[in-house]
C-alpha cells in the first residue's frame, strides 16, 4: 500500500493547532510496512477537499482522512468523499446509541445534529470511537482504501491502534517492518557528506538514505524494509559499515543523542572532570553541560574570562602571550586550558577564545576561533577554526566544536 495522509480543518492551516495525527499515522503505518508518501492538510472547504482527493486517488491506494467528522456545518469530510465515490451516508444504529448514552451519562441535551455524527459510508467497516462520539470507517472502492478517522488525537489514536490498524492488516497480507536508523555527524556539511556518498544513494533501493541538516549538524535517516528483524538489521548494518568507511571520522552519535550528552556520557563512564575557561563562548559552554542531569558529577567549574584583565590575572595567561601573540590566538587558547585545569583540579580543561564580531580584534578576521583541549596525559591540542555567520552563530558553532572535539580526544 502506498498511503496519503489527509488532514482536514482550517485550523492547521491558520496554525492555531499543530498536525501531530500526521506523525503519528506515519509512524503506525511504517510499523505495518505501508508506505507514505504524502502528507496533505487542506481546509473545511468541500471544494478544495474534492480537488485534494481527485489528486490523491491518482497518486496512493490508501487515503486516510483525519477530522471533520464531526456534528458542525464545516464537518463535511465523509459527504465529500460519498458524493466523489457514489456511496450513500446511512446511520449506524451502534453509534448512534452510543451518542445518545454519552449526553445522557454526561447530564447533556443532545442537539439534533448530533445524530449527523453516526452517519457513515453504506457499506464501509465502521471503526468504534471508544473514547469520543465520531465513528471512524474504511471502505475500499475501485481499489482504493478510504479510511475516515476523527481529527482529535484522543480520540484518533486510540482508534487507529485498536481497529484501525487490524482492518490495514487484513488488507496488507504479509507485513513488512520498516525500521530506521538515524546516524548524526559533525563537522561535515550536507554537501560534503552527500558526495562522499553520493553513488550510495543514486543506487539505494532498500535500504533508503535521507539526508538532513540542521543547526550546524548533519543526520542521515537509514531505512530498511523486510518481514524478517533481522534482516532488516542486517540490512542496516551493512550500510552503515559502508558509510562510516567514507565519513566515520565525522560520526558521533545515533538517534536522538546529542554532542553534550555523549560528552556528558563519556565523562561519567571514565570518571573524567572537566573545567572551561571561556571568553568567546561566555559561558554557553558550561551553561549547556550543567543543563543536563548528572554534570555534577563532571563539572569542576569554569571561568568566563572576557577581559585581557581576567585572562591574567584569573587565569595566569602570560603578559607576554597578550602582548606578543594576542588574545585571539593559539598561545593564548592553550595556557587557558591547561591552567583551568590545573586552577579546578580537573581532568580535562577546555578553552575558547576568538573572534565573533561584528568587528575583527587584534587583526583577526570575524569567524577566527581557537579551542583548546588540556588533558595533563597528552600534549595540549589547540584546534583554529574558521568560522562564518552571525554573532551567535559562531558563538553556538564553536561549542558545538567544542564538544566534538572532546569526543574525538581519544578515538
């Protein structure tokens, strides 16, 4: 099956509510190996759902329509689809008797347009509504599956898990899983990765590679379909192995991980402490490290050192370091991680200095960063970056740098 997702209210269009049914179904459909490839949102406009609809059925063999269905004017999901499909609404007596002892358990008067919510498709298998009024439905016509549910999540996903899901099975046959692997990288961009693996994915067929960027980070959405799991795995396995053989210098991370958590993570695994002194940063550093549970544990301290003032007389940065190389520089960058170090009792100290504008310092340009890395078991390392963007751009970028070199001290 080859699914379309239609949402239908105003609503979601004037952003009043977001479409998580959307993410939902995708997931749930993705478990019983049906594809999906479009996700629709469209208006309380019986015209503009027609013309949706007419587009969809020469597209998918699998509509599932989300909201209006409910007792209001603007409520026209299933008449649209009736009248395109040439199939009668009629009352179902189950649902209705369900409405009626709803607002009598619930000491309400019922509306006479309340009964609108029992009508369903003639001859569609009606989906019970165990935790609200609208019955949902699935019909198949011409080969292709409609199924209708309600648009409020309390309602749509428990009904989709319970009956909705069992009336795709059945149609299905044998399921294909759809498992996914998210690999994160950084330090590399979206172009550089693709075209490391650029005949990877020109040829890719199962398993699929999606490539995304996002806040200076790039991510690669590994997905393999098969009835068997370990198949599937193995699938995934092999590509990865192909993949990291190009680009697995950049690679830190899976899934929802981030690069402070894996710092944080790898840290408390070897009993590692760490102090930053941070001038260009300003603190971001240490702010996003102690926002997590657990820093306590790592985190000695830190000194956001601003000023030349501070460098030297806090830090004990040598006068001629300042006055001969520059504050901006790699000198400077390694005598601030190894006595931050030394200055906390730490294991590891980290420094960052550098230039993130709007103006250039001491003839460096905007973007220049210097990070250093002081562990007292190996050499100080200090890594100069050119950074470009905004202020905080670079500001953010350069922690990040931070935390992925820290994670590569040792690989």
């Amino acid at each position: 099956m080859n699914a379309e997702i239609i949402a239908v209210g105003s609503e979601l269009l004037l952003g009043q509510i977001v479409n998580s049914n959307a993410q939902f179904l995708s997931r749930e459909l993705a478990d019983i190996g049906v594809n999906v490839y479009y996700h629709t949102v469209v208006g309380d406009n019986p015209s503009r759902l027609q013309e949706v609809i007419e587009t969809a059925q020469k597209r998918s063999n699998l509509l599932i329509f989300t909201g209006g269905l409910g007792p209001t004017k603007d409520d026209l999901t299933k008449e649209t689809i009736a009248s395109l499909i040439g199939r009668s609404l009629v009352m179902d007596d189950k649902a209705l008797k369900s409405i009626v002892d709803y607002f009598q358990k619930t000491n309400r008067v019922m509306t006479e347009n309340n009964k609108k919510q029992a009508l369903v498709l003639k001859g569609s298998t009606v989906l019970r509504n165990d935790n609200g009024m609208a019955p949902g439905m699935g019909i198949e016509i011409n080969r292709i599956t409609y199924m209708l549910l309600p648009g409020p999540p309390k309602e749509m996903n428990p009904m989709f898990t319970s009956y909705g899901k069992k009336y795709l099975l059945e149609r299905v046959g044998t399921v294909e899983r759809i498992e996914s692997r998210v690999l994160r990288f950084f330090g590399i961009g979206e172009s550089q990765l693709e075209t490391e693996i650029e005949d990877l994915i020109d040829a890719q067929t199962n398993p699929t590679i999606a490539p995304l960027a996002s806040d200076g980070e790039v991510t690669l959405r590994l997905s393999a379909k098969h009835s068997s799991f370990e198949v599937t795995k193995k699938l995934l396995d092999d590509l990865e192995k192909e993949i990291t053989i190009r680009v697995g210098q950049y690679l830190y991370g899976y899934e929802s991980v981030t690069l402070v958590s894996q710092v944080l993570e790898y840290l408390k695994v070897n009993e590692r402490s760490i102090a930053s002194a941070e001038s260009l940063t300003g603190g971001l550093f240490q702010e996003q490290l102690t926002s997590m549970g657990g820093a306590s544990s790592v985190v000695k301290g830190g000194v956001v050192c601003y000023s030349n003032d501070a460098k030297r007389d806090i830090l004990n940065v040598n006068e001629a370091t300042l006055n001969n190389d520059g504050a901006v520089s790699e000198k400077c960058a390694k005598e601030l991680a190894d006595n931050v170090r030394k200055l906390f009792n730490a294991d590891i100290g980290i420094s960052f200095t550098g230039v993130a504008g709007p103006n250039e310092l001491e003839g460096k340009p905007v973007g220049t960063v210097y990070i250093g890395i002081s562990s007292g078991t190996q050499p100080t390392k200090v890594h100069k970056l050119s950074l470009a963007g905004s202020r905080q751009g670079i500001r953010e970028r350069a922690v990040k740098y931070g935390y992925f070199y820290l994670l590569k001290m040792h690989n």
